[in-house]
C-alpha cells in the first residue's frame, strides 16, 4: 500500500514538474510556437497538449476560425466625388504561412490584416473605379478577387470580400450621378420611349448616306442627340441577341438559345417560341409595374403574352403565306385577341407589291417581276430561290408590321413603344454580295440589277423612321438600334455568299449601331466622325447596357442579374439629378408555358423556309448522325450555343455537359466537335484533342463544311503536345492529296517556325497570299516575318497589294501603320491607324498600336487617354496594357501600372509581357523581390529572352 502512495507521489511530482514544459491549446485556437535559438522550429500547432521549453520557446495564441469583419470605407473618385463603400470580409490563418505571424498580436490579428488590406487599397484605387458600377452594384468581383488575393499574401486563407453598393458620402446626391439605389421601388418619370430594332444595321452604310442627305430622318436624329457603336457579342444571332436586348440577361439565363427547337409532338424543327424565353422582358416588367407597353414583331414573341398594352408576334407577317392562320395560331398571334381582326387586316401580301414599287429596289424588267410573282405561289421555299420573289416577301412583312405600329401609335402612345424590323438583315443576306465592288463571285449581269438593294433599302427604312417620328409626341426619347452590323466592301468574305446555309454570322459584324435622341437625352453630340458616329457618352456601350437605360428612364427597378448598366453618360444632368436608381437582386424567371402550335403549321413551314433561304439555318433535319431529340428539347446548334457562352464565362463543366448534349443530337455537329477540342486543349489533354480535332477535319472533307481556324487548331496542338514534327508530316499529306485552302498553307508554316525552319514557314505564308492576296490572317503573319527578316520592300508590297483590294480592312490599315512606323514615317503611320479608327472607332488593337506610337514619340498624355480608353473597352487586351504600362512608366505613374498589371493576372490575363512590364515597374519602385520573381516568371513562360536574364542578373548584382 505505501509502495502504491509512493509510485503515486513520485507520478505526481513529475506530472508538476512537467507542467511547464507543457501547453494546452484549446479547439478553436492555432499556438505560434517560436523558438529563441537560430536552430529552433517556428510553427504552428493544433488544439491538445504541447511541449514548451520555458524561456527558450515563446507561445503566441490565435483563433482559428474564419473571421467576418465589416467596415465603411471612404473612396473618392477620379472626378473628385467621394462615396462610402460598405465592405464585409472574412479571412482565417493560414497555418502553411508561418512567418507571417511571428510576432504579431494575437487578439485582433486577423480582423487588423483584413483591415489593413482593404483600407490602405481601395482609397488608392478610386480613381480606377466606375461610379455607375459602384453605385449599382458595388466593387467588380475581379476587383474584389484583387483584395483576396492581397489577404492570402499577409498569411490569410479563405479570404473573401464583397464590398457595395456604394452611398455618397454624408448621403448627399451628387450631381453627377443619380442618388443612392433603392430597394424594389420606382417613380413616374413621365419619359415616353420610342425604340426602335433595325437587324443587321451598319454604320458603313449608314454614314456615307448621311453624307449624301440620303437618310434625312437619321440624321436628324443624329444632330439632335447621339450615336455611336452598340457592341454585341457571340453568337452573333438574332433571336439571341433580340432576347437580350429586352431582358438585359445573357441568352444562358434568358434561354433562346437558337433560330430552332423541336416540337413537342413530332420531333421536328419549328421556329423557337417565346415559350423558351426564361427572364422576364421589359414589356413584363412595364406591366408589373403599371407601366402601358406595346411592341410589335420582336423575335421569339409568339405566342403573344398578355401585358398593359397590345402584343403583335413575330408570326402575324406570315399570315398571308402559303395558308391562312388556324384559330389556335390566330389567338396566339396577337394579345389581346379582340386587336386581332383590326391588325391583321393591316398585313400586306407580298403579290401585292407594285412593279414600280420593286424597281426602287431592283433595276429588272418587268418579265423578271411576272416571274417572280409567280413564284411566290410555288411551294414553302421555293420563291425564296427567286431574290426578286424574295424581295417582294421581305418588303411585305416590313410595311406590314410599319402599318400595325402606326395604327398603334395613333391609338393611343404608350409609355414604351417597341418596333422590330428585320428587312435590313434580310436584304443583306440576299443582297450584299452583289454591292459595289463587285466580287468576283457575282455575275456582271446580277450585278448591274442587284447592285443597289441593300443601300435603296435603307432609304426605304429611313422613311418608316420619319413616319414613326410624325406619330409619336415630340418629347418622346428615340432609341435605335442593332443587334449587329453586316460585312460591306472590301471585308466581305470572298466566296462564301451571304445567305449560306448555316452561316450566317460569317457575314456579322460585331459592332451595331445605336442613335438616342429626344426626352432627356443631351442634345447636339451625335455628329459624324470619319465613318460613323463616335460621342464620347456612348464609348464602349453594349447590348446589355439597353435593357437597364431602358428602365431607368422609365423609372423601373434594374436587376442585379443585368451585366449592363444605365447609359447615364447619354441623359440630361438634371434628369440624373432627380432620377433615382431602383434595384431589385432578381426578377426571377418566367412561369412554365406551353405553345399552342399545331403539328405541321403552314406558317412554321414558311417560316423554316425563309430562315433557310438566309443562311439562319441548315437544310438538314435534327437527329442525323446521332439520337433524335427528346420532345421540347433544343436542337445541336441550341446546345452548342449554350456551351460557348459557358466557356466564354470560364464554366468549362457547364460547357461540356451541353456539347455532350449536342453531340448526343447530332454526332457529326462541327461547331461542337471544334468547342470540344478547345475544352481539351485547356485543360492539357493534347492527345484527346488531337483525336477530336482529326474528327472534325474528316467530317469537313465529307460534309464540305470548312470551320475556320480548325487547321490551325490542329496545328497549335501538335506544337502544344511537342510534336511539330509528326505534325508537320501530316499536313503535309493533307497538302499531297490537294491544297487549295489557304488556313492549310498557314497551318504548315506555323509547324516549320515550331521546328526552327523560318525560311519554309515564310514561303508557305507566301503560297497563302498568293491564293488569297487579302487574307488578314496569311498577310499579318507573312507581314510579321517580313519584318522581323527587315525585308521591307516585300513587306511594304505584300501591305499595298492587301490594302488595295480591301481598302476597309482594319488589319491590313493596321499593318500598313506599322510598317510606316518601323520606317520612322510616323506621321504616316499616324494617318494610317486613324483610317483605322474612323472605320471602328472603338476597335481595341488600332487603339492600341496608335496609343504606342504616341507613347514611343513622347505624345506620352495622349498616349495614356487612348490606352486607358482602350483597356476600359477591353480589360483582356494584352498589347493595350503593356503600351499603357509603358506610357504610365514613363509618366513616373507607376502604382498605376502595378495596379493594372497586378488585376490584370487576377483575371488570368498572363504573358511574358505582361510580367516583364510588371517587373520594371516593381524594380522602379525599389520592390527588387517582386521585380525579381515578375521576371522569374516571364522565363518559365518563355525561356528564350536572353535581355531578361540580363536584368535579373544586373538585380542580383546590385544586391
């Protein structure tokens, strides 16, 4: 027994004598174990008991677990205008970052580093922010990633912030801007809106015809209020893009994701009905809000909805085609059904057209007009063969519609009114191949008759305007539009006419045009410049900027969903003054609906036709080379469209699933096959996208479908997987069994630069050339060569010989500016990108080179206004940051440029480039580890860059 009371003190002893040594750290809390000598460990360590040397080991305590912190941080704006930025983040320790906290304090560590970070940045980066951002929706996710990626460095993990909407400071309303957003609410702003859809409408045209006093209704819209370039966006389609307009949501959300779908009842193509529409558009919105809304033929309407005003669909133009509609279809295309009997007798039929009438149009006699007359009786898509029956179908369906609107607006004015026409699109399509000067694949004969639709078209357009202005009152604001522009003169692609079937955005461009006038739009800025509006308010406006002006001006909430915002630039400051903004975070999605359409409509079969006859669509039907679609479900073209929008978001899953889907449908699908390469290229798998990319070249051999920059992806997989060399012996085969395309003679010479053989890659660019002497992308890269070889002589005939057989041509303008420039005739190389830039104002790369040849000729503040201008339009521009960079380096603005090159990684935006602006920046301003690691980093990219190695070693020299 007393053995036992012994073992048991002597147990005890020790435990006390232990006690010292040892540390609990309880769960919830991380213990900094530091040691005194050089060789002792410093770590971290978990809840439970520890061992601790007394006075040779220290212990700091720290939580743990995640910490939220908020904060109101003041930001004042490049304009002097100061905001409250309310800001929540939330942070833990990092235990992998020791060294971080040795030393620290423990109670408020985390929440003072948080602090820290997001006080001492955001001041500094006002005046790089957007106040209509900020005050709409709050700090940019990619600004807010920039702040998370600042905590992960000061020993942090799981950081996140998320800062806004923003308030003035001391809740006053600047003038400036519109007052601090509200919740759900709206006002009566007593604007009346008048917009107006014009498919297919380009600048090009439009402004030299302005010029010539041809449009009078444009240009007085013009002169009284703005215009300039809309952009829009791929796919370049119009049910798409038409969608997007009126919901402000991209087609993913929004769901009319193609010209098609399947009928429910049989499996075959019909026409997509608004039925797939998943957001609400304005007109929903309008009548939610007691607002009165009519609109009239916009895309994907039918069947029409019931709103506070009158619904003409997309289908009542059809009603005079091959069959009269059904009752089912005659209730559907139009809400509310007691118009349908006055509106519809308003559809004019297409035979019933005046010779005279189609000679404005056409110069034929009028044997060829008869002919066409009676084509229109023949079959669903027969008189789409004939371009004059054709014509005479497209004029019916726009003066239809143009009749129902001004029977509408002499009703009553609504507070929104919408008119789509698609005639300009059309007529395009069928036309603009046979547009002065005339191409090589068009007859002289067709020529001569043809040549002036497309332009005698838009005059007759111009006129439906002027009718539209004389009925509405004289204070309603006037918006038109397009979804996208059309390809004229010398950029029209050369043998591929434009009604093609399934090609149609081959002949898009993606700048749109977009004119507002009247109400409180400011007055007297739209005036021409070079070859299309440019008025500073609308610089860098975007299809889903419409929606959200939209409802502002009618004093609507705007959705947090909506990418866009408010053109407030393009409004009064009084109006601004007293407008609020309204936000609400969703208007949620559309109710289920059913479309009432019968199986095998005469009017969807018109409509199939037509949609063929431009080129929206291919002949064949759904499910060959693969399953039939399950009932209601999209078509291969509607799931690949919704796989490129996923991977232009950075969703490659998302992606994946629907080109799966639309291989399901149609195994043989290119436009899938291709994206499907590209997802494995991403993500390295090279073999499985060389297979996928052997597939795709196959399938074009046999379906004669060529899918432009298919070669070239084959070829930058080869190089990729780090086989130029069996890949080079490969097309070189292709090129053996026949080689008239010139992608193919591009492809083999990027292999030759891949294996070192410069001399054979020039001369198959050189074999490209000669088959097609204007092609932008064998001239750019034979230019590059040349140049790179000092061969200007041959560089400056192959520019001259480009330039003059496409005069419009960006790129070849663009490569003539540099060359000039590299000859040291700068102000020819200034005229040159200015040509340029009055083709597309906003045109990133010619903004570019021209911000670089200030920048290089001491021009440094005109330099850095194009560049920032530049990077606002595109923050992916590679080329316009660093010329900026290099500009704001000179200007000794250098926590600019870290700040642009810095967020510019944070959105994967990397480059040997990039990183080497990066690390002069960094060493500039005494930061030797990161110039150090900047350039680190630009070699591992591109080992090949002895100057580099220079610097670093000139850094390491000095230290």
């Amino acid at each position: 027994m007393q053995r036992k009371i012994r073992l048991a003190l002597f147990l005890a002893a020790g435990i006390l004598c232990f006690l010292p040594f040892l540390t609990y750290v309880p769960a919830g809390e991380l213990a900094l174990r530091t040691g005194l000598g050089s060789g002792d460990p410093t770590e971290f360590l978990p809840p439970g008991f520890h061992l601790r040397i007394p006075l040779l080991q220290q212990i700091q305590r720290f939580s743990s677990r995640v910490q939220r912190l908020t904060l109101e941080v003041p930001v004042q704006l490049e304009d002097g205008i100061r905001l409250i930025l309310p800001c929540e983040a939330t942070a833990r320790i990092d235990p992998d970052q020791v060294n971080e906290w040795i030393g620290a304090g423990s109670a408020t560590a985390v929440p003072d580093r948080i602090r820290a970070a997001v006080t001492g940045s955001l001041p500094e980066w006002g005046v790089f922010l957007d106040r209509s951002i900020l005050l709409l929706k709050g700090l940019e996710p990619e600004m807010a990633g920039l702040l998370e990626e600042k905590l992960s460095g000061r020993g942090l993990a799981d950081s996140r912030v998320r800062c806004g909407p923003a308030a003035p400071e001391g809740g006053e309303k600047p003038d400036r801007f519109p007052e601090i957003r509200r919740e759900a609410g709206s006002v009566a702003t007593g604007v009346r809106i008048l917009l107006i859809g014009l498919d297919g409408a380009d600048w090009r045209i439009i402004s030299p015809l302005i010029e010539q006093g041809a449009l009078p209704n444009l240009a007085g819209l013009l002169g009284r209020g703005i215009g300039g370039n809309l952009r829009s966006f791929q796919p370049m389609l119009s049910p798409l893009l038409w969608t997007t307009v009126v919901t402000g949501v991209s087609p993913d959300l929004h769901g009319i994701l193609d010209f098609l779908v399947t009928d429910p009842g049989s499996g075959s193509p019909v026409p997509i009905p608004g039925t797939y529409r998943q957001a609400k558009a304005i007109w929903n919105l309008a009548t939610e809000y007691s607002r009165s809304a009519d609109f009239v033929g916009w895309w994907a309407t039918w069947p029409a909805e019931r709103i506070d005003g009158t619904m003409v669909s997309d289908r009542v133009s059809y009603s005079l085609f091959q069959a009269p509609l059904s009752g089912r279809e005659m209730e559907a295309s139009i809400s509310p059904a007691a118009d349908y009997r006055e509106l519809i007798s308003l559809v004019v039929g297409a035979d019933s057209i005046p010779y005279l009438e189609i000679r404005q149009f056409v110069d034929i006699p009028r044997p060829e007009y008869r002919e066409a007359l009676d084509q229109l009786a023949s079959p669903a898509g027969g008189s789409y063969r004939n371009p004059v029956s054709h014509l005479l179908k497209i004029l019916a369906a726009a003066k239809s519609y143009h009749r129902i609107a001004l029977k509408l607006l002499a009703r009553d004015q609504p507070e929104i009114f919408g008119v789509y026409y698609q005639g300009i699109d059309e007529v395009s399509h069928r036309f603009a191949h046979y547009m002065p000067p005339r191409m090589d694949m068009v007859s002289r004969d067709d020529y001569l008759k043809y040549r002036d639709a497309v332009e005698r078209f838009y005059l007759f357009q111009d006129e439906m305007i002027g009718e539209l202005l004389e009925a509405v009152s004289t204070d309603t604001l006037v918006m038109v539009l397009s979804d996208h522009g059309f390809k004229s003169g010398g950029d029209r692609p050369e043998g591929l006419p434009p009604d093609i079937e399934g090609k149609p955005d081959r002949w898009h461009r993606p700048q749109g045009i977009l004119v507002m006038s009247g109400g409180p739009v400011q007055e007297g800025s739209g005036a021409l410049s070079g070859d299309s509006p440019a008025s500073p308010e609308l610089k860098g406006a975007t299809l889903y900027d419409i929606a959200p002006t939209l409802l502002y001006l009618a004093g609507l909430p705007i959705s947090g969903e909506m990418p866009g915002i408010p053109l407030f630039a393009a409004l009064d400051p009084a109006f601004l003054k007293k407008t609020a903004v309204y936000m609400v975070d969703s208007y949620g999605r559309m109710p289920e609906r059913t479309s009432p359409s019968p199986q095998g409509s005469a009017v969807e079969e018109e409509m199939l036709a037509r949609l063929r006859s431009l080129g929206y669509i291919a002949g064949d039907r759904p499910g060959q080379g693969g399953e039939v679609p399950a009932a209601g479900t999209g078509m291969a073209t509607y799931h690949a469209n919704r796989a490129y929008l996923k991977l232009s978001s950075g969703d490659r899953g998302g992606a994946g699933v629907e080109i799966d889907r639309a291989l399901s449908l149609k195994s043989d699908y290119l436009p899938a096959l291709v994206l499907k390469a590209q997802i494995l290229e991403e993500i390295g798998d090279f073999p499985g996208a060389l297979a996928v990319a052997r597939t795709v070249l196959q399938e074009e051999v046999r379906q004669g479908d060529r899918q432009p920059g298919a070669l070239l992806q084959m070829a930058r997989l080869f190089e990729a997987s780090g086989r130029p060399e069996a890949g080079l012996a490969e097309f070189l085969g292709y090129l053996e069994m026949g080689g008239g395309d010139p992608e193919l003679y591009l492809a083999i010479g990027a292999l030759h630069l891949a294996v070192g053989n410069g001399p054979a890659a020039a001369e198959r660019y050189r074999e490209a050339v000669a088959l097609q002497p204007a092609n932008e992308e064998a001239v750019r890269r034979l230019f590059f060569m040349l140049l790179e070889q000092q061969k200007f002589s041959e560089a400056e005939q192959l520019v001259r010989d480009a330039t003059t057989r496409a005069p419009d041509s960006i790129v070849h303008l663009n490569l003539q500016g540099l060359l000039f420039q590299e000859l040291g005739d700068f102000q020819a190389a200034e005229g040159s990108f200015l040509r340029a830039r009055s083709l597309e104002p906003e045109d990133v790369p010619t903004m570019s080179n021209l911000g670089g040849l200030y920048g290089s000729t001491g021009r440094l503040e005109d330099a850095v206004e194009l560049l920032r201008e530049a990077c606002e339009i595109d923050p992916d521009s590679e080329d316009a940051l660093v010329n900026l960079a290099a500009a704001l380096g000179r200007l000794n603005q250098l926590p600019e440029v870290i700040f642009r090159l810095e967020f510019a990684r944070s959105r994967g935006i990397d480059s040997p480039g990039i990183r080497n602006a990066l690390g002069v920046a960094y060493f500039q301003t005494g930061r030797k580890d990161d110039a150090r690691e900047s350039f680190l980093g630009s070699l591992k990219i591109n080992p090949d860059q002895p100057e580099v190695r220079r610097i670093l070693g000139n850094i390491r020299g000095n230290e």
